[in-house]
C-alpha cells in the first residue's frame, strides 16, 4: 500500500500531495507509520528552510557566506553547527577563496565534493557540516541531491536497512522511504534512527 493518497489527482511532489489532501490513507506497517509522523511534522521543513539558504537576491558570495555561518533566519545557528561554531569562519574564509562560481557546478554531487574538500582542509570539520553547507547552497543553485547521503545519524538509521556507504541511492531503501525522496531520506533516517529497528516487518 502507498502511504499517498492516490484520488488526490495534484502533481506537486508527493509529501505536498500527502500534506494537501484531505483523505489521508491508513497505515499498514510501523515505517509506514513512521513516515507518516514525519511528513506530518517536516513535510514542509525544506520549503521553509530554502526561501532563506535560496533567497535570490542574495548574490553569490552572500549565498555563501549564509550557507558557511549556518544561521537561520531567526539568527539562532543551525543545530548541526552549534559545536562547531567556532570553525565555520574558516571553511567560510576557504570557500571565498577557492573562487567557484555557480556555473563551476551541473549537479549537487559536484557541489558536495567541494564543500567535502573544504571541510577536510579545516580541522574540526566533517561529513554533515560539508552536507548541511552544500544542501544550503544548493538551494540556492536549484541543485538538489539525487542520492542519501549517508553520515552521522542518517548512517546509523541507513543502517538499519543494511545500507552502509558514503551514499546509497534512493532505492536501496523501503518503498515507503523511497516515496519521501533523497532530500527527505536523509533527514528521515537522522531523526528517526532510533525508532527504525522495531519499524522493520
């Protein structure tokens, strides 16, 4: 069974579809539950997040420079950040002087290494600062992850299906986690990693 509801004829992506239909289907398995408690609660998380990290009128240092300080439009850093605070300045410092220009990148992967090869260039740095800051600018470019990029808590819950690596594509995941696509994947599996292990059949 799709956690979607099929009637809803709208073509917006499916967690919008989910969010906007009246009809909400039932639940026939705890991931499915799971998914179901998340879309409820993040659905509309990136959409939110991504009018800030994309404004376009931002230009493209000032989207990098947002991206790099991690704060929120409310000025609170980002949680992912908070124990690093004191080293973003300097992957800021790093990525101005690299000089990449938006047309330097074709797709998020490509964006992703670069900010992975700041981030292995400044001590204290690691996988889910280089993540967070390219998915930010990323907004930005319009560039979207197409795999699950698996680190920190996201690769404990990737885990719990089997899946290990440093990404993993969309469909070596369950059905009912494929539907929330990459983006939503990642986060899935980060907050509900602990939960994951009795949501298995």
């Amino acid at each position: 069974m799709n956690i979607f509801d099929p009637t809803c004829k709208s073509k917006k992506s499916l967690i919008d579809v989910y969010l906007t239909c009246k009809s909400k289907p039932p639940v026939d398995n705890a991931l499915q539950l799971l998914v179901r408690e998340y879309i409820e609660t993040f659905g509309n998380y990136y959409y939110i997040e991504d009018r800030w990290w994309g404004d376009q009128t931002l230009t493209w240092e000032q989207a990098i420079a947002r991206a790099w300080k991690s704060r929120r439009q409310n000025g609170k850093m980002h949680s992912h950040q908070c124990r690093v605070a004191s080293r973003l300045p300097y992957g800021l410092k790093v990525a101005l002087a690299d000089r990449m220009q938006p047309e330097d990148f074709k797709d998020f992967q490509s964006l992703y290494y670069w900010k992975k090869s700041i981030v292995e260039r400044i001590k204290g740095l690691g996988a889910i600062s280089a993540y967070d800051v390219a998915r930010r600018l990323g907004a930005w470019l319009r560039l979207e992850p197409v795999v699950v990029y698996l680190h920190g808590g996201t690769a404990i819950g990737a885990k719990k299906f089997a899946v290990e690596g440093e990404t993993a594509p969309i469909s070596a995941f369950p059905k009912e986690i494929q539907a929330l696509g990459a983006t939503h994947a990642e986060n899935f599996l980060c907050i509900y990693k602990n939960l994951i292990l009795n949501s298995l059949p």
